[in-house]
C-alpha cells in the first residue's frame, strides 16, 4: 500500500524525535520512576534502600524544614540580586555599547563559562580568604577582617556564577527593542525615567523573566557554592540530598526530598512561563 | 611527523591502519599483525626489561595496566605509586574521600571499580556483614607479617577469625591550634569549645563527619565518644548548635584553612597535625585529657574489585618495610608494624604527635561500629548543619 503524504511526515517526524525522546525517557523518566520507587521505600539497617511501600519519607520531610527554608530564601533573593546587577550591564551592552564592540563585550560576559565553576569558586576562596583580600586590608591596617565562609560569600559567589545566565537574556530582549518606540515616547514629552519605566523596562520583562526563572531553578538545586564559600555552615537542599546519599545513606528520605524539589522546581517554572506569556502576549497585541 | 622518521619506521601509519583493520576483520592473525606492524618485537623487549614489566614478583599473575585506589587526602606519598608502577607497569588511580560512611555509600551504590581502598577499624565489620569485602588471601600478601603487628590496632581487621583488613597505620583525633593566635590554653575537648565561642570565634572548625564531631562534644560533656543514648545525644546536639555561629567552617579538610590562617584551631587527626606542625612550628596537636578517637585505618579488597591481581600486588608492595616506611615518613602517621618502627628515624619516633606517651592514649576510645549505621546520630549531624 503506497504511504499518503501525511503518513510519510508522521514517520519523518517520528524518526527526528526518536533520539530525543529516547534520550529523555531513558535518562529522565526512568531515573525519576526509580526515585519515585525509592520514595516510598525504607531504608536498610546499614543504609541504602529497603523495599516497602510507606509515605513515611514524606511526612518526615520536615526535619529539612531549615534547608527547604534557607534554599526557598536564597533561590529569590540570589535571582533578584542577579537582575538588579545584571540588567544595567544587559541595558548598557544591548542599548549604549558601541555596536563595534558590541559582539566583543556581549563574549566577555560569556568567557568565563569556559572554566569549570568549580575551579572558579575555588579561585574565589584564595581570593576572599587571609591570603587575598583581608591580606591587602591588613597592609592599610583594617586587621583580622574576615570574608570566606560568610553568607556575604556565598551570596557573591552565586551572583558571580549566575550573573551571564540573567545578562543573556535580558540582553536579547533589549536588543529587539525598536528604538522608535523610544523616540516616540520622548516626542510625546516623556522624560528619559518614564521612557524607561513605561517601555523599555516593560518591554524587557519576557527576558527578565526568562532569566529570573533559569537562575531562581539552579539555585533551588545549588550544592557547590555554600559549600566551597559558605564552609559547610550554610545548608541548601542541595547539601541535604549530597549528606543523605554520601553520608547517612538513606535513599528513600534522599528520594522523598528529590521527588519535592522536582515538584518546587516544577511550579516556579509555571509560574514564571504563565507570567512571562501573559506580558508577551499582551504586549505583542499593543505592538500590532 | 618528519620524513626521515617515517623512512626509518617499521612500518607506515598508512599500513599500520590497513593491517589493524584487516585484523580487526579478522582476515589476518593476531601474529601475523603483531610481526609485521613491528610491535610484537617492542613487547617482546620491553617484557624482557628487568623491573620493568616483569620483574620476578609480579611474573606470575598477568596485573593489567591500571589500577583504582581509594583513600584519604594528604595519606600517601606520590613518589611510593610511582615506584610501583615503574615495578610493575600498572599506573594507579588514587580516589580520595572526606568520611567513610561516604567510602560506604559509593561501595553500596556499588560500580566504584576500586581494587583496593582504606578503611577505618570500626567500619569493617559492617562491610563484612553486608558482603561487600574479600577475605584477605594472605598467600598473596608475603610481605604481611601478623607476628610483628601490634594486634592493639590490628584486631579489628579480623572478623570471626578471619583476616578482612590489614593495617595501614593507627591514628588518633586530636586538636590542632596555632599558638600565635590562640593564647588560651586548649588541652581537652571542653576547652576546644569553649576557646571557639570566644578567643577563637569565627576561626574555629569541626569535621564534616559525625563520628568526630558528635563523638568529641559528647566527651566534652564526659559522655562516651560511641554514645547514642538519646538524651546524651540531644546535650551534645544543644552544644554544638550553640557553638556553630562561631565556627569558621564545618569541613574535614582543613589542612588549606589552618595553613592559610584563616583557621586557627580544628580538629585534626595525626598525620594531618604532624604535617602541619613539621611545616608551621606554631600550629600545636594535642590529645584531649578528657577522651577522644584513637584509630586504626586498613586496606581492605572490595568484592567488586575489577583488577584484584592489581589491588593485591600493590598492597603487597604497601606492606614490604622498605616502601612503607618511606610513606610513614611523608604522611606522618604512626605504624602498626615494629620492623617498619625499627627503620624510622628517631625524630620521627620521638615526635610526640606522632608517637604520644601511653598516659595520653588511655582516655581516648576506638569508633564503634553503631555510629556508622545509627540514624539518630546521621540525623544530629544534618539538624547540626543545617542550623
């Protein structure tokens, strides 16, 4: 029987998505089945996984009250310290960069992603600790000044990893702004401040949100800069989940608080996409 | 490639491919291959090397070429891996860990290919238990010699008479300062925490690991190092909360903070104060006069091992006097072995870090199995962290 054109684009279709979908089913649904399984499993008298079926996992959540607690304070407080440092930067680069060096300066921010962050934060402590910057203040006599494993730290070193997540972004969407807009809104007698307020910064919003969305959903996760700059004090759910695996071996608890930093991460990404669709779209309208 | 080289060649690259692929189609032998590409001639030389590959030891069982170990940070001396290899051909990857219940979850989550790894005594009987270690084969360990052991540190390493374990070297976990900067005087596990909460507030640091951490703020509060008594569990837990805001890190490598002076005073175990106490004279150790750990770390050879010809080969190597006391004096533990004790130098020997008076030891305590399993003391340890 000879295949109908739209038979044919199905199977094309399908052959172009068989990989992707392969891979995710392979390396994400099934790994999150599996932690699933363990999450209402017990764990075994020397650690690891028991099965069972038991919703203890989840009613003991809140013996990680204080790290859910400090990782859903940290999450939107690091995000929102990362806009209001990375958008000036986005705004100059998209709008008052000379367009010659526009591409050169827009690869600065990206550069340092070559380096693995781990290195980086590690580059950090030299420089935050009694051999960096303490060390310089010392020679002007400010003594025993003391700056590693601070919360003032590890909150520099997240706005330092995650600040090109939140320019990039902002800066593409600065970028499509048409400047008529902007010329016409000063015709009309707007100051420079009201111009901005009432249509770059609008206008930019989808890219704010795409970027307060991305670092808000890493940071949920973050494991590494607590621990490196914050000297094992500060205690993200990151850090519960590397203990319950490395160290107490309790699988099923570790699952439990997966399979819930899954769902957190799964409403903040909804919520942010309904925000980010509603400004679009309505803005979109107003455009045309 | 320059021309001349490619002249003088046994055989192209070109034709070094073609013959590969035409073996690997299997049109060819493998000795046809091995003749004519040349290299079956390089292998022949090189195995006759003495030393080299097959040095009379190691003849006998064919070791691969690589090899995983796993232990502890700052523990081995890199050139004792280098003479191994250059014995025996087999490079070794050295994998270091921070506690051993994280050595014990990576060996229950299983896939770690280690063929050899260290172990602390009070942790070895729950690897037995969950099967997750050999017995050792002691035939294939000739250089071991239980006769001159000091069985004190070595009895854990047998469990129901049979050999798990042989030992590395014996430790305790003491308290490390450093005396331009601490003034107060810090003889016990008492005065380490009161010390933290004032003359050295914000300097001070406590292992990542629940055994040490918890262990010494019980004995500071004169309960057992190995309690999980409830209501001895829930003082220490009030004491260390209490002292958390004033510490400097909760972290088991502070060998960088203490060098740097970003630390002043941790705990610490001996090796690790010896080193730093021979780099920095003013950072001291001390025994707490109130308790503490005294250890003794093992080799053990994990039942997944992949190379275990490998893994026996370099224990084997470990356990020969002559390379051990090399490692004795880069890491600066003390040994369990009397013929290693007896080719130490005597500033080693009398460093009384390393080799405390009796008096010192009698109050401190070995791990005891229940605290690696115990949940309530896991549980401590995270509501202690994340405070």
């Amino acid at each position: 029987m000879p295949l109908t054109m739209t038979t044919k684009r199905r199977l094309v279709t399908t052959a172009l998505l068989a990989p992707a979908s392969v891979w995710l089913f392979v390396f994400l649904v099934l790994p999150f089945i599996a932690m699933m399984v363990f999450s209402v499993g017990e764990r075994g008298p020397a650690g690891g996984y028991q099965t069972a079926f038991t919703f203890a996992q989840y009613a003991n959540l809140p013996a990680r009250s204080a790290a859910y607690w400090n990782t859903l304070m940290l999450a939107p407080v690091g995000a929102f310290v990362c806009l209001i440092v990375a958008y000036p930067t986005a705004y100059y680069l998209a709008v008052k960069a000379n367009p010659r060096y526009r591409l050169l300066l827009v690869s600065l921010v990206v550069v340092p992603f070559w380096t693995s962050l781990l290195v980086r934060t590690y580059a950090w402590m030299y420089i935050l600790g009694s051999r960096g910057i303490p060390n310089l203040l010392d020679m002007i006599g400010i003594e025993d000044v003391r700056l590693l494993n601070t919360p003032g730290a590890v909150l520099l070193g997240i706005v330092y990893g995650y600040l090109p997540l939140m320019i990039m972004p902002i800066y593409v969407s600065l970028e499509k702004l048409d400047r008529r807009l902007l010329e016409a809104s000063a015709d009309l007698g707007a100051k420079p401040v009201s111009t901005f307020f009432s249509v770059t910064l609008p206008l930019s919003l989808p890219g704010v949100m795409t970027g307060v969305a991305l670092v808000t959903i890493l940071l949920l996760g973050e494991y590494l800069i607590p621990q490196l700059l914050g000297g094992g004090k500060v205690f993200f759910i990151g850090n519960a989940l590397v203990d319950l695996f490395l160290q107490s071996r309790n699988w099923p608890f570790g699952s439990a608080i997966a399979v819930t930093l899954v769902a957190i991460v799964v409403v903040v990404l909804m919520v942010a996409m309904r925000i980010a669709w509603r400004i679009s779209g309505t803005r979109q309208v107003d455009l045309v | 490639m320059s021309k001349w080289f490619r002249e003088n060649a046994p055989i192209s690259a070109r034709d070094l491919t073609e013959e590969f692929m035409r073996l690997k189609r299997g049109s060819v032998t493998r000795r046809h291959f091995l003749g004519v590409t040349g290299l079956g001639l390089a292998a022949a030389v090189l195995a006759r090397q003495p030393g080299l590959f097959s040095s009379e030891a190691y003849a006998a069982e064919d070791l691969g070429s690589a090899m995983s170990l796993a232990t502890w940070p700052n523990y081995h001396d890199p050139a004792t891996f280098e003479a191994f290899t250059a014995a025996t051909g087999v490079a070794v990857e050295v994998n270091v860990f921070g506690s051993n219940e994280e050595m014990l979850a990576k060996l229950q989550a299983g896939g770690t290919g280690w063929d050899l790894f260290v172990p602390t005594n009070y942790t070895i009987s729950t690897y037995v238990s969950l099967g997750l270690i050999d017995p050792i084969d002691l035939a294939k360990v000739p250089n071991f010699d239980p006769k001159t052991q000091n069985t004190r540190f070595t009895n854990e390493g047998t469990v129901d008479g049979k050999v798990f374990a042989l030992p590395k070297n014996w430790g305790t976990t003491g308290i490390a300062f450093n005396s331009d900067k601490v003034k107060s005087p810090v003889t016990s596990w008492k005065e380490f925490f009161e010390v933290a909460m004032t003359e050295a507030d914000g300097r001070a640091m406590v292992h990542d690991y629940q055994l040490t951490t918890i262990g010494n703020a019980l004995v500071s509060l004169g309960f057992s190092f190995n309690s999980v008594k409830p209501e001895e569990l829930a003082k220490a837990e009030e004491l260390l909360i209490k002292v958390k805001p004033h510490l400097y890190a909760i972290n088991s490598d502070y060998q960088p903070s203490m060098r740097a002076s970003d630390a002043w005073m941790t705990m610490c175990w001996t090796n690790d104060g010896a080193q730093l106490n021979r780099d920095i004279p003013e950072i001291q150790f001390v025994l707490g006069t109130d308790g503490g750990e005294i250890w003794s770390d093992f080799y053990a050879v994990p039942t997944s091992a992949a190379n275990k010809p490998a893994g026996y080969a370099l224990l084997n190597f470990l356990m020969d006097p002559q390379n051990a006391v090399k490692e004795h004096v880069a890491n600066g533990a003390p040994t369990t072995d009397s013929r290693v004790l007896s080719l130490l130098p005597a500033e080693i020997t009398g460093n009384k870090i390393v080799y405390p008076d009796e008096a010192a030891l009698t109050p401190l305590e070995f791990g005891a199995a229940v605290t690696l399993t115990d949940p309530a003391r896991a549980e401590l340890m995270a509501r202690f962290k994340s405070a």
